[in-house]
C-alpha cells in the first residue's frame, strides 16, 4: 500500500477559551474557524472528522511534495488569522467570548503512513497505528501554541531537512516519546507577522450632520450586555418586531459590523446590514441600514444603550431617513415619520415584554 497524508489543524487556546467566555458565542466562533479552516484547503484533503476544536484531514494513498505541503500549511494559516484579525475589527459584542477570540492560536500536525478503514454508518474513516500516532503527536514538547510539526517520516518521505528555513518556516528537530517508543519529529513556530492576511472591509462609522427623524426611549431592568444581545442576536428578532414573518441569516455567526440578514415582513423582503456610529465610550451600540424600504432610500437604525446598574440600562433608539427626492422629503414629513414611529415604539414594548417573560421563565426553572 501506498503512503497516505494525515493532517491535523488543532485550535489552540480552546480549552480555556470555552471554560471562560460565553458558550453559545464561543461555538459560533470556533465553528467560524473551523469552517475557515475547511475552506483554505487547497490540496482535496478529504475530511474525516471534525474532533471538536480539530480537523482531521487525510488524503488517501498520496502525500502531496514538500512545496505544495508548506502552502497548504501556510493558506490555513493565512486563513485563521485573517478572520481573527476580522473578527476583532468588527467586533460589535462585548462578551468574553467575541472580546477574546483574535487571541486563540492554531497548531498543525501533519504524518504519514498506511492506512486501514473503518466504515460506520456509511461513513469511511481512517483507523489504525498511524492514526493514532499522529493523534499522539498533537500532544508534544513544542513550547508555542502557534506551530507546524511535521512527523520525521513524513518529512523524508518529502525530502524537507530538518534546518529548512525561509520567511515563515525555521524548522528545529524535537522527539517525545509515547508508550514506551520514540517518535522524532521537526517543527516550526509561526511568526503570525510574517503571514500576508487577506484584506477585509471594514464597515465604516456613520456621520450625520442632523438630528435623527425619530428617537424613541425606554429603561430596561437588564444589564446593558444582555439587552444588546437580545437585539443583535437575530434568533430573537421574530418575538419582538411587529409584522415579521420570518428572518433569514446566518444562525453560526456571531452579529459584528458588516453582518447581512433579510427580514421578512408582510410579505416584503428587507435586506439589512450592520453599521455603527460613535457614542459614548461606556454605552454600547448596534445598528442597521436598510436601503430597500419606500419610499425613502436608506434608513439608519441605531440602538445606543447606557448601563445605568448592573441589572439595568436604557435604551435609546436613533432613526436617521435618507431621501434625495423632494417627493420623498413630503411623505417623510406628512406620514412616513409617524409610521416609523409608532411601528418600533410597538417593537420595543413588545421586546421588553419578551424579555420579561424569558427572565420569568429561567427563574422558575432555578
């Protein structure tokens, strides 16, 4: 049998990062990862198993040369941190978890060798020796988080010498030794400065030069960090926003700056997307832009919130209308306004009714 690729991407920092951040965004964002991960694979590695905050990766019968191993390593890389490096710009949430992500590292381990099956419920999935090996190696005496190490097997079999060294690789030979035998090894620490990251848009930060169209205000007897995630977390939106029918986005990302989703209300589709503007430096804020609804051509919708205890906060909300027609500037004036208003006045009661009614239900189940 031929020699076959085992490649192992592994998350690091997650133990920690999962004990002590908020768990439902902190599974947003290492599903985001990993999905990253996924996506920067540039050899058809085929996808055995996703092993929490790991990969596992194998190609069957074939190990790719040495140049093209490196640049899949390097693009995973490049990826990862990329999207880090996205997630702390945009970054609308305040939670431990969002707050904390650009701080996890990645670690890869790549063997090699020959492999058996196992078949579950039509599902192939390497099995064997090697396996375990290189499931051995992930756990070794590499003092990083942040690191390739490459099986001394592997690294023959593609001719990769244990001092190779370029802009991002400076390989240095290590062993550690599992059940009695010792597997050598070669490995090199990731200068994450010496990575070209992919560009990102940045959503910029809104001025206006006038007052808001509509401001509307209420008190709320939560924190300010749980009243916002009521209100970016688009899985509550159709308990509180009178009319909707449905809302489509996507449910494994955590709400930043940037972020899309299509409200459906009275049978009309309203593409959204999130946007900001300055306030305070203790209050919190998130907002959206719409451009679809006549018959203006953009409303800006900001929900500024101020901590005012440590269960309590208020809200105020901020909506600027952009018309470039006289005609519009008519409507807005005569009707539109007052619509506007007295439609997120229901909204907002309607949340903090909602709101009311969850706390109410988690006490009881205390």
């Amino acid at each position: 049998m031929s020699n076959s690729l085992l490649f192992l991407p592994d998350i690091s920092g997650f133990t920690e990062f999962i004990q002590t951040t908020e768990v439902q965004h902190s599974q947003h964002v290492i599903a985001e990862l990993l999905e990253v991960i996924i996506d920067a694979n540039t050899e058809g590695l085929e996808l055995a198993e996703v092993e929490g905050d790991a990969l596992f990766f194998y190609k069957e019968n074939e190990v790719p040369p040495q140049e093209r191993l490196l640049l899949q390593m390097e693009a995973i890389f490049s990826a990862f941190y990329s999207h880090l490096k996205l997630l702390e710009k945009n970054r609308i949430c305040p939670c431990n978890a969002c707050s904390s992500a650009p701080k996890l590292q990645l670690k890869i381990v790549a063997h090699c060798g020959e492999l058996q099956y196992l078949t579950v419920q039509n599902k192939r999935k390497p099995f064997g020796a090697e396996v375990i090996e290189a499931h051995r190696l992930m756990k070794n005496g590499v003092q990083s988080d942040n690191y390739v190490l490459i099986s001394q097997k592997l690294a023959k079999l593609i001719e990769l010498k244990s001092d190779f060294k370029n802009n991002l690789y400076s390989f240095e030979e290590g062993t550690n030794t599992y059940d009695g035998k010792e597997v050598p090894y070669i490995y090199s620490i990731i200068d994450k400065s010496n990575l070209k990251l992919k560009p990102f848009s940045s959503a910029k930060k809104l001025v206006f030069d006038k007052q808001p169209e509509v401001t509307i205000s209420l008190n709320f007897p939560v924190s300010a960090e749980t009243l916002l995630e009521f209100i970016s977390n688009y899985h509550y939106r159709h308990h509180w926003v009178n009319g909707t029918v449905k809302f489509e986005y996507n449910e494994n990302e955590v709400t930043r700056l940037g972020t899309e989703h299509v409200c459906v209300i009275n049978g009309k589709h309203f593409n959204f997307i999130s946007i900001t503007k300055d306030v305070e430096q203790h209050q919190l804020i998130y907002g959206e832009q719409s451009s679809d609804p006549p018959p203006v051509d953009k409303i800006n919708q900001f929900f500024i919130i101020t901590p005012t205890g440590k269960h309590s906060c208020h809200l105020e909300i901020e909506i600027y209308v952009e018309t470039s027609k006289l005609l519009q500037k008519i409507i807005v004036a005569l009707a539109f306004k007052h619509l506007l208003k007295k439609n997120v006045q229901n909204s907002i009661l309607m949340l903090k009714d909602f709101i009311t009614e969850k706390q109410l239900d988690e006490d009881t189940l205390k």
